[in-house]
C-alpha cells in the first residue's frame, strides 16, 4: 500500500548472523572469505536503517532540533512509541517534498500527516523543531506550521497518538501529565481503533476531493464539486436500538472499536448505532483502520502481521460512487462507464466532451453569444436522489426550462413517471444508465474555453508556421546576398586584369569564372 520503509522490527532477526558457526569464537576455526563478505555487504546496506532507528527517541524536549537527510529515500523517524509499531518522523513525498507523519511500521503506512495540503520542501533549510509547539518552517517557500502550544515534551503513545504534554504537580506532589494537544484531534484521511471522532472533526481524502462529517444522528459523506456548497453522497443514520439520541444532550461522535465495527455514541458507553465489519466480534491482533479512499468509498481494514486486509465497504457498488466514471460520464451497472455524449469515447478515465467549469452557465446577454451546448439523452438517472434536490414540474419542458433559466444550473433529470425534476447545481459528473427512457436528462457544456484551447492552439500553429516562413525567407535572401557579393569582387577582379570595363566575351568569361568559383565553393561546404 505504501513505498518501501525499512521495518525496524526486523533487523535484530534478519542480521547475517543467522548462518551460525559451529564452532564458538574461542575455537581457531573462523568464518571463511565468503561468510565475511556476504557479513560486510549486508551490515553495510543495513547500518543506516539500523542508525535511524536508533536514532528515534521515545520523547522529545524542548530544544530538540532536526532536519531531513539527504540521503533517507521514504521516511526519517524522529520519535518511536515504546512497541515500536509507530513512528513520528519525516515523510517523502514526490522525492522533493516533505511531511511530517505517523507511519505503522510494519507496512510502512502513513496514518496521519501534520498537514497534508501544505508540504514544505525535502531540504536542510527545512527544520523541524519542539519548544512547547511542535513546529516545521521552510523559509525558502514560506512554508510554517505549528501546534501553537506551551507544552514540556512530544511522546508517541501505543495508539499512534502524537501527543504534546505538561507536566503539572497535584497535591501529592506527583507529576500528572496533561495533554495540551493530540493528533487524534485533527485527523486527515484515517481513523485507527479507539480514536474518537466528533461532530467538529473532519475527515478528508487525500485528493481532497470527498470529506466524511458527522451530522445530529447520522454519519455523512459529501463531494466538493467544484461548486459553492458540497454534496451529500452517502447518508447512514443511527438506528438507536439499544440507545436513544436525546436532543440537547451533546452532538454525537463515532469511535472504531477494536472488535470490528464503528460506534455511534452520544453520551455513555453504550451506542447508540453499530456498523458492523467482516471481523465483528472476532479477536484481532493487528491494528484495525477506517480509511476514506480517494474514490469517496469508506472501508476498514485490519493488519494480519503480513498485509491490510479490506474489513468493511460503506459503498459496495461502483455506481453508487460519487464519480466513478468523471465528469459528463455515464455510469450503468454491469456494464461499465461510457459517455452521456454519443459523439465522444470514454478513455483515460474521463469523456474528452466535458466542458469547463463555470459558475454562470448562461449565454453571454451582452454579446448574445450562446457558448451553451445543451445534451440531452433518455435512459439516464441521478447518482445518490435520495440526497437530491428536486422540485415536482408537469412536463420535460418545464424542467428543462427551470435548469435553462438558472444560471447556477449545470442539467437536470426529469422522471415522467412521478414529475420530479431533479437539478444539478453542481458541475457535471457521472450519471447512472438505466434502460427506462421516461428519465431524460438535460445538460449544459459551456463551450467558450474549449475554444479559446482551439484558437490558441491555431494561433500557435499559425505563429509556428509564419516563423518557419520568415526564416526560409531569411535564409533565401542571406544566399542571394553570398552570391551577388562574390559575383561583384570576381567581376572587379577580371577588370583589374583588363585594364577596365569588360564588354563582350570577357564579360561571359567573368560569368563562367563566377559560376566555377560558386561551385566550388559549394562542393566545400
């Protein structure tokens, strides 16, 4: 799932000495030539790992300082927890970016990154550093991030927690750390068991694309389409079996739990929803995840010492994925992606028809310009309606009017069955296919920036081929210059000979001598 780390857990088992002499080191018998190689090459390659790793503290004061290393291909730990399952440390991203992460160890996957949308360069001008905040400051591009914190030292506990905390002194005189900040508190695209989730935590994917909130009773996950507000996709609400949410008792949180599923709670220990996972109530000794994939699906996974094994999948079609197909694309079960328009192939994940985003989808009134390009097309129906806006219109045409004359309208689906109208106020992206033609879709395709993506590549056409022109003209004219030059010095040559004005068959001797001389001269180019 992730680039190579080295597992550090390994190495006191994977060191060379495994082939075992027969013979103790007091005996005169040593290793031979090709034991002591194979010694030296393995324990070469391995002593950096084994440096970094040794390198890595349980707990960081203030005063601590480090920058990346050059040399570290994936990650540089700074701080392990006491299993040394987890580490804190630098991550490479892109080979020339930086992120400061929580990595499981044994697969060498990030959990949870400082801040994921704003990466500071892989550089020894990159500094990381602890004086009560956790800070990373790259002066070159400005790149600063702190946990604004007064705190005494970094731990990393057995949870994968990155924790800041103080000490402070009770009445016994005993030293009671109090956290005064946590990764758990700011998760980026995972949850791990017993990490609370709460109604002001957001968890968002890693194209930044899909984010999962929570709501009064339920659990939401929304698209960002490129539109003012996001849209919800998947929707599950809390079935309160064994407890009731009581309003004005405090927004619900969602934990996952070690015995394979994901709790709703509002107050108590009691939930008040399960979602259960293949692993339900079966004992587990890996760490067990909630990942929110870059698609917008939700799954869990757990680790079986070896690989992440898929636990839960909270949308088990492909359909029913927020864009699975990509803008202006139609999606029909058991058939795969296509395009809504006819005229144009699906390739590399996308349909080449679809236009722009625009937030006026309206023709120029000034111009009277219409850049509009309406499709339309039966058998066709909106992704996730349940969540859908929609109003109730007696015929095709009125919907289709209700879209055309709102500016923030990108299309819109029309059931003839029960007058819904559903309206798109959000760009375009995957429809679902199905074989009833009474749902008929209406979209919009500004056209304006694809053309000017025309004009400017005729203009640079053009432009490619004027200079080609000048520079032929250029070389023609250059030519033409050589050759009247060298035609005049052997002309005025010959009159010197002659004692003046060649006339007759000099003058046709001159224009021979000039043709050979030409010839020559270009037989030596």
């Amino acid at each position: 799932m992730a680039p190579f780390l080295p597992n550090f857990q390994s190495f006191s088992l994977s060191l060379p000495f495994s082939f075992k002499m027969k013979r103790s080191f007091n005996s005169v018998t040593r290793p031979n030539s090709a034991q002591l190689l194979f010694l030296l090459i393995t324990s070469f390659l391995i002593w950096p790992c084994i440096e970094a790793a040794a390198a890595a503290a349980e707990e960081l004061l203030k005063g601590f300082e480090a920058t990346p290393n050059p040399s570290i291909p994936f990650f540089q730990p700074l701080l392990n927890d006491s299993s040394t399952k987890f580490s804190f440390g630098f991550l490479r991203v892109n080979s020339t970016q930086l992120a400061l992460a929580v990595l499981h160890v044994p697969s060498r996957e990030p959990l949870w990154l400082a801040s994921p949308s704003t990466l500071s360069r892989w550089s020894d001008r990159t500094k990381v550093f602890f004086n009560g905040s956790l800070v990373v400051s790259d002066p070159r591009t400005r790149m600063f991030w702190s946990t604004e914190t007064q705190g005494d030292k970094l731990v990393l506990l057995n949870n994968s927690n990155l924790q800041i905390q103080k000490s402070l002194d009770n009445s016994n005189n005993v030293n009671v750390p109090t956290v005064l900040w946590q990764s758990f508190d700011f998760p980026t695209n995972t949850l791990v068991e017993t990490q609370n989730f709460t109604s002001t935590m957001t968890l968002l994917s890693s194209n930044g694309l899909y984010s999962m909130r929570l709501g009064n009773d339920f659990i939401g996950l929304y698209a960002k389409f490129d539109s003012g507000s996001d849209q919800i996709y998947w929707k599950h609400k809390a079935l309160q079996a064994k407890a009731q949410i009581i309003e004005g008792n405090g927004p619900i949180h969602v934990q996952v739990d070690p015995d394979g599923w994901l709790g709703m709670y509002q107050n108590g220990t009691t939930p008040v929803d399960i979602e259960s996972f293949n692993s339900f109530q079966r004992s587990l000794d890996g760490l067990l995840m909630v990942r929110l994939e870059p698609d917008g699906n939700l799954k869990a996974y757990y680790w079986s010492g070896s690989s992440w094994v898929l636990d839960y999948v909270a949308i088990r079609e492909t359909c029913d994925l927020p864009s699975p197909c990509g803008s202006y694309g139609l999606c029909t079960p058991g058939s795969g992606c296509s395009c809504l328009d006819n005229s144009t192939e699906f390739s590399s994940g996308e349909c080449s028809s679809s236009g722009p985003y625009s937030n006026d989808m309206c023709s120029d009134p000034k111009t009277q310009k219409n850049d509009i390009k309406v499709l339309r097309g039966g058998g066709v129906e909106v992704p996730f309606k349940e969540w859908m806006r929609y109003e109730t219109t007696s015929s095709l045409k009125e919907c289709e009017n209700a879209c055309g004359n709102n500016c923030s309208c990108y299309g819109a689906v029309y059931n003839n069955a029960s007058g819904f109208c559903y309206i798109l106020d959000y760009p375009i992206q995957t429809l679902l296919g199905t074989g009833d033609d009474s749902k008929v879709g209406y979209f919009k395709i500004k056209e304006e920036a694809n053309k000017k993506k025309i004009n400017s590549g005729l203009g640079v056409g053009v432009g490619l081929l004027g200079g080609a022109v000048l520079c032929l003209i250029g070389a023609v004219g250059f030519g033409s210059y050589k050759i009247w030059k060298k035609k005049k010095r052997v002309n005025r040559m010959l009159e010197e000979e002659t004692g003046g004005a060649m006339s007759g068959p000099y003058k046709d001797l001159a224009s021979a001598s000039f043709r050979s001389i030409e010839m020559c001269s270009s037989g030596h180019r």
